[in-house]
C-alpha cells in the first residue's frame, strides 16, 4: 500500500474511492493527498501483518491456544471496526469488494486449524520443525 499502492490491484481502491466520494477519478491534487495517506495507513497496515505472521509462525505452529484466539481477535477487531464506519459513511463497496474477501481468506485456514488445537494449548502430532 505505502509504496506500490498506485499499482494494481490496490490502485482498484483509489478509483471506487473517488468514485464513491467525489463521483469521478481523483483530480492531481486530490490523488497527492492520497498519496500521502498511503504512507501511514500501508505502514500501520505492513506492521500488523507481520506480527500476524509471527503469531502464525511461531506459537500457533506450536499449537499454542492464545495464538489462535489472538489472530481471530485482531481479524475480528479489523473487520467490526472497519466495516461499520464504511457502512456508517455508505461505503458499502468496502465492505463487500475488500473486507468479506480479507476475512474469508483469513478466517477460513484459522478455522481448519482450530481442531488441532489441545486444551493444554498445544497441538495434536508434529508441528515441523521448532523455529528458532
């Protein structure tokens, strides 16, 4: 987002961005601002996804409970919280062009591990290799 987010297929979301909010493509000086706000929200956005993959990578192949819970929380989080401001401002697009696909991807593998998972917090069988 914060460096190839002008490029397909994110560059999408600035076109039905400025679509549904001005009701044509952004003019030079409305896409600078975008730009701009590219740079925070792709960072913030670039973090998250890597804590997610630690999690994932680590203490859920571990076949730690909390991991699981952690990951479904902050998936669960996103998607309230971003979903229904889009909703709240008419951005229905949102919702249904980006966030139920976001959360189909994610929720559906953390679903299929889920009977992995031991009461003890650790999984049933081998977990591959122990990371470092």
């Amino acid at each position: 987002m914060a460096s190839l987010g002008s490029l397909p297929p994110a560059s999408l979301w600035e076109l039905w961005i400025g679509e549904f909010l001005l009701g044509r493509p952004l003019d030079q000086g409305e896409e600078r601002l975008y730009d701009f706000i590219r740079g925070p929200l792709g960072g913030t956005m670039a973090g998250y996804y890597v804590l997610q993959t630690a999690i994932v990578a680590v203490p859920l192949r571990r076949g730690e409970r909390w991991a699981w819970w952690a990951v479904l929380g902050g998936v669960g989080v996103w998607f309230l919280v971003d979903s229904a401001v889009s909703l709240a401002h008419g951005a229905v697009f949102n919702v249904l062009r980006v966030n139920l696909f976001a959360l189909v991807v994610t929720v559906v593998p953390l679903l299929l591990l889920r009977p992995g998972l031991q009461e003890g917090g650790k999984a049933g069988g081998p977990a591959g290799p122990a990371p470092p």
